[in-house]
C-alpha cells in the first residue's frame, strides 16, 4: 500500500477500538481516537481525516447526529457505520444521511480491513473522475484564470519533479494551487498528503517524511509492497515557518541526499504567509532550507492586485454556484459589484468566497444581490489610495515619495482620519508624521468642536463551530444544533440542518408565540428559539449560523448550557461595528390598568428588565430587576433560571401535542402549591426566567438595546407586540 489514509475511529468501547486501532495501523493506516461525537467533531473540524468509522450508540451525541453533522460540513470525507445493535431501519437512515457502508457487530477483522479498503478503492475513483472533469472544465477556476504569472507558473512547476516554495497572503489559494500543480504533473496518480505544522505533531510530520527502523510486530500487513506507507507520495507542508527546527534542519538534510534516515516523499511543497526570508535572518528559520528553495518559489498575488477583475469573479462564482444547485443566477447590481471592487479582501480569495457564500445562503430568495446585501464593511468601503504606479515619476525620489503619500493617505482613512489612532497603527512618533503630513501636503479635517463619539463596539462572531445536542420541549424529538461563525455583517441566521433553507432571525419572521418563540419563512421552521438567542444578545454575538431542526433543544430547560456552548466555541471580535438601539421616549404594550399582561420600555442609560408576577402557589409575588453588566452578569444572575408549568397546564398542553419533550428534569413541574421535581435554583426563578425569554425575544430586533423594560404578568405574545411597536415607531424613525 503506498497511500496513507486516515482514519478516525469513534466508538466509547475500549476493547473493540483497541483491537481496530492495532489492526488498521498494521495495514498502513494513519489512525487516531475519539471516544464520544462531540470529541470526534472538534477532531475532524481541525484536521480532518479521510474515513471516519462511527458508532451508532455514543455518549451524548448519537452516530445518527455525528454523521448528519459531517456530511454537512465535509462531504469529502467517507463514513462507515458500525453497530451492535443495527436495524434495517438504521442502516436505510444512514445510507441515506451519505454512509458509504453499515457493518453490525460483531464482525470479524477480515470484514473490516477489506470493507475499508473498498471505501478507499471507490474514494480515489471518485477523486480521479472529479479531478478530469475540473481539468477539462477550467486550468484553475475563479480568479487564478485572471493571475497569468501564477497560471504560467503553475504550469511550468506541473512540468518537473523540484521541491516548491508557496508564498502568498492568508487566504490566497496555496494549497488549491499546490494540488493544481499535483493533478497536472506526471505524478498525478501518486498520494497527495496534507500536513499542517500548526497543527500536527512534529513526531507525526516526521513519520511522513523519512523512514524508520523499527516494525511493529503483529498480523503481516495484505500489501506485498515492500515500501513505506508514504514512499512515493507527494508532500504538502503548510505553515512551514512553524515546523521544529530540527525537522527543518532534518528536511534540509533529506532534500540534499544528507540525512541518516531515507527520505520518503518522491515531491516536497511547502507553504508560507510570512516573510521566510526575514524569519532566516533572524535565525527563526533554516537558511540552508529556504536555499534548496530559491530557484522554485511561487507567489501568489494578493486579491487587491486584481480589482479590476473581481467584478468577472463574482459573476462567474455566482453562474458557477447555480449551475450546481440548480438556481438561476441572481442579478448582482452595479453599486453592490462596485463595492466589492473597491474592498481591499485581507483574507483574499477565501474571504472572497465565504462572502459570496454568504450572500447566497442570506439572499437564497432574491433575484437581485443589491449593496444591502453585502457584509457592512464592504458596504463602507472606500476607493483605495495605492501609490503612483502609472510610470509618471521620473526619479527613484519621486516615486518614493508619491508611494509614502498614497500609503499615509490610505492608513488615514483606514483609521477614520484619526491621527492619534493612525500613528499607533504605524507605530511613529507623531511630531515626525506631523512632519510628513506637511511635507506632502495632507490636510487633516477640521474639528467640528464636538466632544468625539465613543467608539463604536466590534461586532462578533464565534472562532470555530460547535454543537450541542439535546431534545425539543414541546416536540419530544432529539435534536441538537450547530453554531458557525459568518462574516460581519450576517446577523443571526437559522438554518435546516436537512434542508438548508435559512430563516434570518428577524422580527417579520415571526410565526407563532404560542408557548415559545417560533419563527417561519417559506417551507423552513424553527421553534422555541428564545433561549438561544438570549445568550447571543447578552454575549453580544451579532454574526452566527444556527443549524437546527424544527425546535431547538430544551436542555435543562434554562440558558446555562448555551452558555458553556458558545463559550467553548471562543469570540472573534470582527471588523464592522455595531450601534444599539438607544430608546428615546416610553413604548407601551397592553394596559396595567385592567389588571392584564403588561409591557413597557423607557428611556435609561443602561439595559435593564424588570419584572412583575402574580401567580398561585408556590410562586407568589416575585419581582425581580436584571441590570446588564456585561455577559457574567446574564451568566450568573438570569441564564440558570428554568422554565416552569403547573401540573395541569402539562396535561393540557400535551393534548395539544404540546410539552412532549417535558420531563423531569427539563422545567420545573408546580403542583399541590409545591414543586414537585426539583429544587431551586433561586427564590424567585420564575421571574428570572421571564426575564430569560424577554432578552432572546427582544434581541429579533437585531441589535442590542438600551432602555428600562418593566413587565407585568407578560408572555412571548406581549414581548413581539412591544417590539412591533418599536419597529414602527423608533427603528422608521431612524
């Protein structure tokens, strides 16, 4: 066996994934464990594996959930299902969900070596097929078409067997074009092996790249070939900068013959985002590494270089996108395809796509992409000042000068004009920038004499995706849903983890607030969502995809677990800001004076809710006021705090085809003037947790807002009629 695949085994018996491991590393595999989904999901997230052999039954997280999760945000990546207690039912479902096999326990070890093996026979067939049909579509699709020094070298370097160095910004396509040059080479039939070095260890990069004298004993492996595992593949080092020193000294030594051990790959590609050449000479990178590379580097341009182009991209992405999913191609408008012109795409080509991605899952239902559509710092953008390219400066002098006016003017208005801000960005002292200000004759704008604006806050999104999984209250189902970060600018989006369909979380979405907060559009639904977005309102997350199904999961029946959640998933502060809605004058909802549901919000200097009840034993009258101070405060004071229903109100409700989900142990159960169930958290939970559900419905506004809310005896119907009428009033006003 030349390739060496991997597999991820994921299974809580410690027995079988022992004997898995050993037999599956015998045969040449590359194998690693997780012994729950939720472990196994963060493993693939990082760094994904080519097979992944799945339980059905698991802790937390069924096989069932774990396999809808990968193929909806890996596709590529094959999976076989095992179980001890398999069903025709099963294996149809999982069939259908994209398993490429479903083997029931137990089974013997023959079975399994020959059915993984199939699944790799039929994955590089498929990988074979696909990559023909790309190359006799397109040499390289989207923008590198458009780059032809990087088209010319790509396919001068697919010519010959030489070690390559990749250079280029973050985001600009390394490894896209580093697998260009594999497919089109004489060697295109041989393994191509991705290794990051920011993430993989230095003893498994190592294992990949030179032989070693030590077999493990045990079954013979089925390969009669007498090579390594990796001899003859094709190598791709990413992040090179951060591979040890001594597996760069190693490299060096294996790529000019040197070294004590063989050297394994038949191709080496290395990739960089940093400046190798600066790293050497400041001894934080081999010399005698980057030498070997000198005469074979291939950079790869910034998108900002080619904005006169990016108008042709996106039209081409977007005909490319509907020919795939079937959709006519939106029309894009001329302010909108000038704005993503002029934007300067620091992450490049990956941020070009994710963008274009995003505006396609957010305007799946237009017919025309308008400047509205598109994140707010694209919106905002500017033209770009870049120096004085055009060949007018007749001296080395002159054109020095015009490219440090265009590159002061460009880091001015990149920091609002603000010269205190511009020169800490630059980090220069300001008498000598004042200096250059007057020497090119830059003014700044005057001051209007007003006190300046606090900054505005970043908006937010989380670092990586996450998931948890639960059951609906009210439907019964087990479910489970998964946040993932977007762009500035996206707001907060449910999606159908089957379908795909979206719905934004906006006020107009808003179907039915019968027991819980349910919001609708099209054919797409989603129930109970209050407490989820309560979270994102108090953390201040204003960028995230929601996939669910039909209900989001009750947990505990309170906030606490969303909490850990998203927190697991770490915060990103993003570029584009955000602004509250500041109340200005007392909105009322229904009247106090009739003794019924009350709502009202005022103006103040702080978010605070507060709120008023008066229910039969054994809650009493509760009041309870929640001043935001930041998200520990919501954390501690408000998130704990569960749902709650009277014995009767149960049986009712479940009649209704309501409360299916209710158990002991999601929601406080009252009766005979006692609870029944549990104990609680505070004396006055019950308020608290009315609190909980105004903050996830106040927060469809879309933005965070500061003013006193007072309630009285008010449910998810009275909260989305207040903030109807805040809509209409203060948000039109604007």
């Amino acid at each position: 066996m030349l390739t060496a695949e991997r597999v991820l085994i994921v299974d809580d018996e410690k027995n079988i994934v022992s004997s898995l491991r050993e037999i599956l590393i015998d045969e040449g595999y590359e194998v690693s464990v997780a012994s729950d989904g939720l472990g196994a999901l963060k493993m693939i997230q990082s760094d994904p594996p080519d097979l992944v052999l799945l339980d059905i039954w698991l802790p937390g997280m069924d096989g069932i959930e774990v396999l809808k999760t990968v193929k909806t945000y890996h596709p590529e990546i094959e999976v076989l299902i095992m179980s001890g207690h398999g069903t025709i039912d099963t294996a149809v479902q999982a069939t259908k969900l994209g398993a490429f096999d479903f083997i029931e326990k137990p089974f013997s070890l023959d079975q399994l070596t020959e059915t993984v093996e199939n699944v790799f026979k039929e994955k590089k067939n498929t990988q074979r097929a696909q990559e023909v049909n790309l190359l006799n579509q397109k040499d390289l699709p989207l923008c590198f078409e458009m780059m032809v020094e990087v088209k010319k070298a790509t396919q001068q370097a697919s010519q010959n067997n030489e070690p390559i160095l990749l250079l280029g910004e973050k985001g600009t396509g390394k490894e896209f074009i580093a697998h260009c040059i594999h497919r089109r080479s004489h060697q295109g039939d041989r393994p191509f092996i991705k290794l990051n070095c920011e993430v993989r260890q230095s003893h498994d990069i190592q294992s990949h790249l030179f032989s070693t004298t030590k077999k493990k004993p045990g079954r013979p492996k089925k390969s009669a070939n007498p090579l390594s595992a990796n001899q003859g593949s094709v190598v791709y080092l990413s992040n090179v900068e951060l591979l040890s020193k001594e597996l760069q000294k190693k490299l060096a030594e294996g790529l000019k013959g040197e070294s004590s051990s063989e050297f394994l790959p038949a191709r080496i590609m290395i990739s960089s985002s940093k400046n190798l050449k600066v790293l050497a000479a400041g001894g934080q990178f081999n010399s005698d590494l980057l030498g070997l590379f000198k005469t074979t580097i291939l950079k790869i341009p910034p998108l900002r270089n080619y904005s006169d182009k990016i108008s042709i991209m996106v039209k081409d992405y977007f005909e490319e996108c509907a020919e795939k999913g079937g959709f006519a191609v939106p029309l894009i408008e001329e302010d909108a395809l000038a704005a993503l012109s002029r934007y300067d795409w620091p992450e490049n080509v990956k941020e070009l796509r994710s963008v274009l991605d995003k505006i396609l899952i957010t305007g799946s239902t237009c017919e025309k992409i308008s400047l509205q559509n598109l994140p707010l710092e694209i919106q905002n953008s500017r033209e770009k000042v870049h120096p004085d390219d055009s060949g007018h400066s007749d001296t080395f002098q002159e054109a020095e000068l015009s490219w440090e006016k265009g590159f002061i003017i460009h880091h001015l208005r990149k920091n609002e004009w603000d010269l205190k801000k511009t020169c800490e960005a630059l980090k220069t002292d300001k008498e000598l920038f004042q200096e250059k200000l007057k020497r090119h004759d830059i003014r700044l704008p005057e001051p209007n004499g007003k006190q300046p604006s606090p900054p505005l806050p970043l908006q937010r999104t989380l670092k990586r995706s996450v998931v948890l999984c639960g059951s609906g209250l009210h439907s019964g189902i087990k479910t489970g849903l998964i946040l993932q970060p977007l762009p500035p600018g996206s707001g907060i989006i449910f999606g159908d983890i089957s379908t795909g369909k979206t719905i934004p979380a906006q006020l107009e979405n808003v179907q039915s607030t019968d027991y819980s907060t349910c919001l609708k559009k099209g054919l797409a639904s989603v129930a109970t969502i209050e407490h989820i977005m309560a979270v994102l309102h108090m953390y201040r997350i204003t960028n995230l995809l929601i996939k669910v199904g039909d209900e989001a999961p009750v947990m505990d029946g309170s906030a606490k677990d969303f909490c850990a959640l998203i927190e697991d998933g770490e915060f990103e502060e993003q570029d584009g800001t955000y602004d509250e809605i500041v109340i200005d004058k007392t909105y009322t909802f229904g009247s106090e004076d009739e003794g019924g549901p009350m709502i009202s919000i005022e103006p103040s200097d702080t978010f605070t809710v507060s709120y008023h009840m008066k229910y039969p034993e054994p809650i009493g009258t509760q009041d309870y006021t929640f001043v935001f101070k930041g998200e520990a405060s919501f954390k501690n004071e408000i998130a704990p705090a569960r749902t709650f229903g009277f014995m009767e109100d149960v049986a009712q409700l479940t009649k209704m085809g309501f409360a299916s989900g209710g158990k002991l142990d999601n929601f406080i159960l009252l009766g005979d003037k006692k609870v029944l169930n549990t104990k609680l958290r505070f004396e006055d939970e019950f308020a608290r947790h009315k609190i909980l559900d105004i903050l996830g419905d106040f927060y469809l506004l879309g933005k965070p807002i500061r003013g006193h809310i007072k309630a009285h005896l008010t449910g998810h119907t009275q909260n989305i009629g207040l903030l109807k009428k805040i809509q209409e009033n203060y948000l039109q006003a604007v």
